[in-house]
C-alpha cells in the first residue's frame, strides 16, 4: 500500500526559504500527480501546487510568485520550496495524491501524508 | 478562483442523528465537487468525490448530492466516528478550492 511522509524543517525564520520533502513507498511517484497542500486555522485547505505524472508543474496564482515544486524520480520523492516566507505561512503542509475516477476527468486528492507543521518565525 | 461556502460552519448533533452539510460554488461547477473529512490533528480522508461517487471504503450512510453550484453532503445515523471537521473542495478548474469546513460537534 502506497504511502505518503513528508519531511523537513518545523521553523522557519522570516524572509528565508521553507523546504520539504515528500517521500512516497510502496508506489512510483510518476504514476500519479501530486499536490502540496497547506492548512492554516484562518484560512483552511490551500492547495498550493501539483506536479503531473508527465512532469508539467501548475501553481496557485495566489503564491506562484514564491513557490517551486520539483520530483526526484530517482529518490521518489516531491519537494517544495517556498520563498520569502512571513508568519502568513505558518500553516500545516501536507503532500497529497491527486487521484481521478476512471472516466480522467474527476480529480481528487485520495492519499494524504500525516501533514507537517512548519512555523515561520524568528 | 472560484469560492467554496460552506454552511453552517458549526453544528451540533447527537448519535443516530441525520445532518446535511452544504456547499454553494461561486460559479457552475457541473459536479466535480469532492467531500472530505478530517479528524482532529489528521489529514483530510477522501469521503466522496464526482458529487455524489463514494471513496472505496467511505460507510452507506454517507451520501452526496447537487450539482452546478448547489451541493450537499448527508450523513444518515451519525455514529460516533462522525464527528470531525467536513470540507468540500472543486476540481472543476485551477487552482482548486476548498471550502471553509463545517465542524461537526456532539450535543
């Protein structure tokens, strides 16, 4: 069974770069897309990104300016990079399948990581 | 970005009880319309998915229904398990949308 952990600092001071990591078991990450989604009490769910199974990465226009998102086939991991961060972006950060119905047009995210809380603060 | 609004934003029910929980899309969104659940300091659990499609596993007396703007999720004999934090979310376009979650509390 597939399974998802991401990883990486819980601090972060202003100003500098937020980097995690999503390492999937049990399955190849390029069988699937996968999303970075981030969780604020304030503001609820934001997904954040996707990176397709064919490598095109898509941005939430909301943060695109700030974050990069790449895979790592080898190591079958995801990563995001988010830059310039402000207590705004104290948030849970989750990695999460985004998996579809058989017709291809339903999306979905149907496996989620535990989340990772990440602090930004000096 | 097309909003997802969720109501009520709290409710308070008691085992055995029927709840429905809504979501209105700011614009048409067909029923690419997703629920999910979340249990306190978990991540979200797919509950249903095409509006109304059940996850693989998700118990009968969860049901969805609506489509275009106007969507809704039902839980028929709330089991304890139930209690948790409900959002819907929009894969009609990017970037996708969540609502702002409808939290379910025992009475």
């Amino acid at each position: 069974q597939v399974q998802v952990q991401e990883s990486g600092p819980g601090l972060v001071k202003p100003l500098e770069t937020l980097s995690l990591t999503c390492s999937i078991s049990y399955g190849s990450i390029t069988s699937h897309q996968w999303s970075w989604i981030r969780q604020t009490p304030g503001k609820g769910l934001e997904w954040i990104a996707y990176n397709s199974d064919t490598g095109r990465a898509n941005y939430n226009p909301s943060l695109q300016s700030r974050v990069t998102i790449s895979v790592d086939t080898s190591k079958n991991q995801f990563s995001l990079w988010l830059n310039s961060v402000t207590p705004a972006d104290t948030a849970t950060y989750y990695c999460a399948r985004d998996g579809h119905d058989i017709s291809g047009y339903h999306y979905y995210f149907d496996l989620w990581g535990q989340g990772i809380l990440v602090t930004v603060s000096s | 970005d097309i909003h997802m609004i969720q109501s009520p934003s709290s409710l308070y029910a008691s085992v055995g009880d029927t709840i429905t929980i809504t979501c209105r899309a700011s614009q048409s969104i067909s029923t690419y319309l997703n629920w999910y659940q979340q249990q306190p300091g978990k991540a979200p659990k797919l509950l249903i998915y095409a509006a109304s499609t059940l996850q693989s596993g998700v118990p009968s007396r969860f049901s969805g229904g609506g489509s275009g703007t106007h969507f809704t999720l039902t839980i028929n004999s709330l089991q304890p398990e139930d209690f948790a934090t409900y959002s819907c979310q929009q894969s009609y376009s990017m970037p996708r949308t969540f609502g702002q979650g409808t939290k379910v509390e025992i009475k």
